[in-house]
C-alpha cells in the first residue's frame, strides 16, 4: 500500500486544483513514497444509481464505467489527496459523483437505520482534503461547507484526516502559483501524509 493517489476534483484542465494537487504529490515523492494522480474529469463514470448491488457483491457491479478502473487504486494506496474547488457552496458535481460511488465500500446491515462499516477502515489509512474557492472568508462562499462533506466522507470511510488545506480568495485559472506559500504549505501536507502513509504501514506490518 506504499502509495498515495490523488485525487482531482476540477473540470478545469491546468487550473487551481491541479497545481495544488501537482505540489502536494510532488512533495509525497520528495519523502520517498510513489504517488499517482487521477483526475475526475478523464474518466467516464456515472453517478451511483441506487441500485444496491454493492449490499450483496461488495463491490460495484451495478455501472461497468471508469469507476472501475479507479476502485483498485484506492485500494491500493495507503494514502489518498482529495482536492475540489468549491461549486456553488460545494465540492465540484465530480467529486461528488465519485464519493458517492465510494459507497460500495461500506457493509450495512439490514436495520433501519442501519448500521456500517467500512472496508477500507481499521487498515492505517491517511488523508489529506484540499478544497479552492473565491471568496474570501471561510463561512462566506461555502469553504466551511464543503470541508465539512468532504471531511465526513472521508473519516466515514476509514481514513485519518492528517491535515486540510482551504485556499481562499482564488478565482482565475492558475492564480495560485501566485501564492507560493500556498504551494510550500501543499507540498509540506503532500511530505506528512507521505511519512505518515509509511509510519502506518511499518506499524500494521509489524504490530
Ligand atoms: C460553476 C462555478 C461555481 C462556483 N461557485 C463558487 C462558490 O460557491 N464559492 C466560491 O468561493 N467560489 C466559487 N467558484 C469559483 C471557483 O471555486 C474558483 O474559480 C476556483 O479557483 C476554481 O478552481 P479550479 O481552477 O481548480 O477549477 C465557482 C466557479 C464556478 C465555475
């Protein structure tokens, strides 16, 4: 699992989310760790469709599409980067569309509510969220929000959260190489999760 895969949210080729993706990968690299990089956009893939197939096969077999190309990977890695920009107060239709595909990897039982768990959980996995809107202030253009889903799905799935990364007040595609303080602090989070990934994996090898 000595792997970190990334994760890009954005519609938008060379924009925001991709620089701050490429930093953050570079830096799991420097700390010696192999990264891949999927971005949304290149894959074809449906939104889940509720058909619940994932409750008896546990895994999708519900829409044979690009998703499947993309659930070994995460498999995989010990580490993921998810990074969206912020959409109308929220992660990108993308990034949405692939969490709720994620959903294959819960087991439910048949209560109402019911109770779950996940596959991926209890295995030592990191993460890191990077999420890039306009607005200024974290309450004001829905950067708290979308932290927020994002946030949850991802501890929901059995990661630990080793850090976030809001990027406020970025509209234009590509301003944040600007900011190159911006881009230290991606690569700084791309270099803990990295040490963390590894950390994990000696300490579930050898427990
Ligand atoms: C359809 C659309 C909706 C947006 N909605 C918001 C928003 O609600 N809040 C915000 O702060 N920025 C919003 N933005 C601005 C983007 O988050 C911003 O341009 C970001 O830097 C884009 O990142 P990217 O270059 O990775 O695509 C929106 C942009 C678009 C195209």
């Amino acid at each position: 699992m000595s792997k970190v895969l990334g994760i890009g949210g954005s519609p938008r080729q060379n924009g925001n989310s991709d620089i701050l993706l490429e930093r953050m990968l570079k830096g799991v690299r420097d700390e010696g760790l192999a990264s891949e990089e999927v971005r949304l956009r290149d894959y074809q893939f449906q939104p889940c469709i509720g058909c619940e197939r994932c409750r008896k096969d546990r895994r999708c077999t519900g829409l044979q599409d690009g998703m499947q190309l993309i659930y070994p990977k995460i498999r995989e890695a010990g580490g993921m980067v998810l990074v969206s920009p912020i959409y109308s107060y929220n992660m990108t239709a993308l990034m949405k569309a692939f969490i709720d595909r994620l959903y294959s990897f819960y087991h439910f039982d048949d209560a109402r509510p019911g109770h779950w768990h996940s596959q991926l959980e209890n295995q030592g996995r990191k993460a890191v969220i990077a999420v890039v809107g306009e607005q200024s202030t974290r309450e004001d253009g829905g950067m708290e929000l979308t932290l927020e889903t994002m946030r949850r799905s991802v501890l929901a799935l059995g990661y630990d959260i080793i850090g976030e990364l809001p990027v406020l007040g970025i509209f234009h595609k590509g301003k944040v190489r600007e900011y190159p303080q911006v881009l230290e602090q991606a690569e700084d989070l791309g270099r803990r999760l990295a040490s963390q990934v590894r950390e994990s994996e000696t300490r579930f090898r050898n427990p």
